[in-house]
C-alpha cells in the first residue's frame, strides 16, 4: 500500500496529528475536561462550514472558532461551570450554524462530509506541511507550560499558592486543545474527534502507573490506532475513519479489564 502517494501522505499525516492528540488528550483527561475538546469541536464545525462558503480553506476556520472558543472559555473559567444548559444551547446553536451554512454551499458535498467526518486518504501535501507546523507549535507550547499546568491540575490550591495562575495556565491550555482539535477533525471528522483525543488517553490512564509514561503511552496509542485504521481501511476498502473509531473504543474497553486503578485527577479549576 506504500506504493500509492496518497497512502504515505496519510500515514505522515495521520502520525503527526496522533502525536499531538495522544499528549494533550492526555492533560485533558487528566485536568477532567474531556467535555471541553467535544465542545470545541462542534463549535469548531460553523467555522469550517462558513470558511468553505466564503471560500477559504475549511482548517483555518476551524481554527479561528475553535482557538476563539477556547480562549472565551479559558477566561470565563468557573463561572462557565454548573452552566449545562446554557453551554449546550451555544453548541446547538453552533451546529445550527453549520447545518445552514453546509445549506448555502452547495458547490461540492465531499467537502461538508470530509468536515464532519473527515478525510484522512485526502489529504495534500499543502496541508501535510500545515498540519506539521501546527502539530510541531503545539507540542512546543505544551512542552513549555507542561510543568505549571502539571501542578495545576494535580493540586490546584498549592499551585495557586506558590504564584501559579490557574486562569492563564486554563486559557493557554485550552488554546492548545483547540489547535489540536482543528487538527484531529482533519483525520477524524468534527463529529469523532472525541474518540481521537479521549480514547487512547483515557486508555492510557487505566494502563500506565507513571504520569511520563502515561504521556507516552497515550501517544503510541493514537498513533498505533491511526495507523491500523489506515492499513484496515486500505484491505477492505471501509472508511478510516470507521477503524480508528472502533480501535479506539475497542482499546479503551479493553483498558476496563486492566486490574490497576486508574489515576485519580484533582479537581481542576479555571
């Protein structure tokens, strides 16, 4: 299957984006904000949407929406929690927003499926060099605030005591989700970027008993799903995006039957 361009842009491409969504997935779980990157990503599918209508590449929007989200989000801090309902009506209505801009385009149907579930054997090499650079900036910004948002996340109140800001470690590291959801949805679609960014963290959780190793752990996972959904996919002709799904979920469940308990996040706040 190497023989075909198209095959090694995909596996390149799908490597790079696991590597970033393996190591934030990570922190995500970890800080219990798993919710936040399945938010981001439906608000992240207006943007696409709306970039495509008026004629720009449908990453940068989700970028632009996710990034600006994210930060909104960031900000906000606590007073956005115990606030379901009203989240969910923004989500709504984001999606409500998508549905009616896929309307008023109407010049190519591949592309509003490729958004909502991506397209990972379409990928160029334009966008591989893009993904490459947004992958490489992001694991850089996560490794620079990887020790302030370590302390905040297993123990908020004495983080905040030694001059640790919570509010400006949230909002950079809600930046960082949101870059690496607009880069999932690449692979996975706006609509399965949780099973990306969640399942091999979440696996990785149950399996590894050291946070370094967790880290690791979570991002040979999501890129062994990605790359297994590629070479499945290339055997029976069924949609990648429908193997790294079902890898995912079918290592997390596996993960359930480990007899090591999972590692217990504080709180997180901000």
């Amino acid at each position: 299957m190497f023989e075909y361009d198209f095959m090694r842009t995909a596996f390149m491409a799908g490597g790079v984006v696991a590597v970033v969504a393996g190591a934030v997935g990570f922190f995500l779980v970890l800080r219990n904000l798993t919710f936040a990157g399945h938010a981001l990503s439906h608000i992240g599918f207006a943007g696409a949407t709306g970039s495509l209508l008026i004629g720009v590449s449908a990453l940068w929007g989700l970028l632009a929406f996710t990034v600006a989200a994210a930060l909104a989000m960031g900000l906000l801090g606590d007073r956005l929690r115990n606030r379901d309902v009203a989240v969910g009506i923004i989500l709504s209505l984001a999606l409500g927003l998508g549905v009616l801009f896929l309307y008023l385009y109407t010049t190519s149907a591949s592309e509003a499926t490729a958004i909502l579930f991506g397209n990972l054997l379409g990928v160029g090499l334009a966008t591989l060099w893009t993904l490459s650079g947004l992958s490489l900036a992001t694991l850089f910004a996560l490794a620079i605030i990887s020790r302030p948002l370590l302390f905040a996340s297993l123990a908020p109140e004495l983080a905040e005591a030694k001059g640790v800001s919570l509010r400006v470690v949230s909002v950079l590291f809600l930046a960082i989700v949101a870059v690496a959801v607009a880069e999932a949805a690449q692979v996975v679609g706006v609509l399965l970027v949780f099973a990306l960014m969640i399942g091999p963290a979440a696996a990785s959780h149950r399996l590894a008993p050291h946070l370094g190793w967790g880290v690791a752990l979570a991002i040979f996972l999501a890129v062994l799903e990605t790359w297994g959904g590629l070479a499945l996919a290339y055997v029976t002709d069924w949609p990648p995006t429908f193997w790294i799904v079902l890898l995912s979920c079918l290592v997390y469940f596996a993960s359930l039957a480990k007899l090591l308990p999972a590692p217990r996040a504080a709180p997180a706040r901000g």
